[in-house]
C-alpha cells in the first residue's frame, strides 16, 4: 500500500464530564517528525501519544493539536470548613460584646462569608483519561491514514502513467538509434567526395573502420537495457511490503545516470530530444516519490 505524507484527520470524544478533540495535520518530512500542541495538564500522554502515531506513520511531519474540556457535574462534594466558621462566629461575639449589641447573628450571616464552605473534586482517573485520548488519536489517525491513501494511489497512479510514457520514448529511441550510425556513414562518404572530387576512390574498409568507430562509441544499447530493467523495478517496488526508501534512491540514481549517458553519446538532434523528454518525465516522477511515505 502507498500512502501520501499529507494529510488530515479530526476526532471528537465526550465521556462523562470529559470531552477530548484531536486534529493533525501532516506534511512531507524526510523523518518522522511529531510535533504536539496539548494543555500542560496533558503533558504526561505526550510520549503515550508520540508511540500510538509512530505505529501508523513512518515519515513526514504530523503536527496534533489536542484540546481537553472538563465540566463539572455532580462530582464533587460540598463541606462547612469549621475551621474558617469558628473564627468568624468568635469574631462577631467579639464585636457583640465590645459594643453591646443585643442582636443575635443568625446562619444566614455566617454562611455569607469567604471560604465558609469547601468544595472537593473527584479525581478523575488518569488511566480514564487516557483511554479518551486513546481513542480520538486512533479514530483521528485512521481518518488521517485514509486520506494519505487516496492521495498515495493518486501519486502511484501518476508514477505508473509517467514510466509507461518513459517506455515509448525508450522505443522510439530503440528504432531511431540504429538509423543514426547509417546516416553518419552516408554524411561522412559524401563528405569525402566532395573534398576529393571524386578524383581518388574512396577506400572503403578505411570508412568501415570509422563508422565502426564511430557506431562503437554512440552505441546505446545497454543503456537502453539497463534504463528498461530499472524502470521495470520502478514499477513493481511499490508492491512490496519491506521498506523501499534506499531502494528507490538507488533507482532513481542510476535511471537518471542511464539518460545522461544516453544523451552525452549521442550526437543526433532527434535523439537529445528524445532525452529531454525522458529527463523531464524522470524529473516528475522524482517529485512525486518525494511526497510518497
């Protein structure tokens, strides 16, 4: 399976009181490279988080956005912090006595004041949290994960379509090559001809061993040969399971040597045109296993 490294994904889970959204976005990134914007509170999943995404993605850039909400429902308990009580109600008999004040304080008084009451939070599990996490991150990766599939059989598409073209400029090279060392031939013979007039006969086993010469040294036929068998692997490596990625480099190396020296052997206009097709196509077909995981 191919996949693309750019992607989307986004994910929201409520449990309870808690409610987590995950969005990620990724990029192309020659590694694996992860980057998390969470709350602090959240800071002891990012290792957690870091390790499930290294299970789905093994290259380009993935950047997590995480946001947790909690609301408080009845999970808490309220109690009267004596403590604080006592001092206030000492305080106003204190305040009663000292000017005489025959009025009595009552409850509703005494509950008005600061810090008169406590009020305890359950703790929420942290085991609990990270199951929530868990599962946005998953249903956020798999929504991630398909849209890098799309995108990679889009890519895989193009590469199959661009190697295919390949294909039939290396024929059309194939037929037009041998033409070249007959035209020399008749170029060079004509040539001759005319310097001498035709005064002197041309020594013909002379111009045979020049044209060899010349056929030698423009000969691209094992170019052609090797450009066809590595192209051919280009093809089928992206059915392989195993990873690919210095295999390809060496492909893409030795495909791109094969051109050059295709085009520096040979002298013909038609056939550096030809070459100038396969360089652009080959360049295309570089730019998009760029974007391929």
């Amino acid at each position: 399976m191919v996949y693309s490294m750019t992607g989307f994904g986004r994910s929201e889970v409520e449990s309870g009181l808690q409610k987590v959204l995950i969005e990620m976005k990724a990029v192309n990134h020659r590694y694996c490279d992860i980057a998390l914007k969470i709350p602090k509170k959240m800071t002891m999943f990012e290792e957690r988080i870091k390790q499930v995404v290294k299970q789905y993605v093994n290259r380009g850039r993935v950047e997590i956005y995480l946001s947790f909400e909690e609301q408080k429902g009845d999970d808490f308990t309220v109690s009267p912090n004596f403590a604080v009580l006592d001092q206030y109600a000492d305080a106003l008999k204190a305040i009663q006595e000292r000017y005489n004040i025959d009025k009595q304080f009552d409850l509703g008084l005494l509950t008005k004041f600061q810090d008169v009451f406590t009020i305890e939070y359950k703790e929420v599990e942290e085991e609990e949290i990270w199951n929530l996490i868990e599962k946005a991150l998953l249903e956020a990766l798999n929504s991630l994960m398909e849209m890098r599939r799309v995108e990679g059989q889009k890519l895989l598409d193009d590469i199959h379509a661009r190697i295919d073209h390949i294909k039939t400029i290396l024929k059309s090279l194939a037929d037009k090559a041998p033409e070249i060392v007959q035209t020399h031939k008749e170029k060079m013979k004509q040539r001759i001809q005319e310097l001498l007039d035709d005064a002197i006969e041309i020594d013909e086993i002379r111009l045979a061993q020049e044209v060899a010469y010349f056929s030698d040294k423009t000969n691209i036929t094992e170019e052609l040969v090797r450009l066809s068998s590595h192209l051919e692997q280009l093809y089928h490596i992206f059915d392989e399971d195993k990873s690919i990625g210095r295999k390809l480099d060496f492909l893409l190396q030795e495909i791109n040597r094969e051109i050059n020296t295709i085009g520096s052997k040979s002298p013909d206009v038609d056939i550096s045109n030809f070459v100038i097709d396969l360089k652009s196509e080959f360049e295309k077909i570089r730019e998009q296993i760029q974007n391929i995981e």
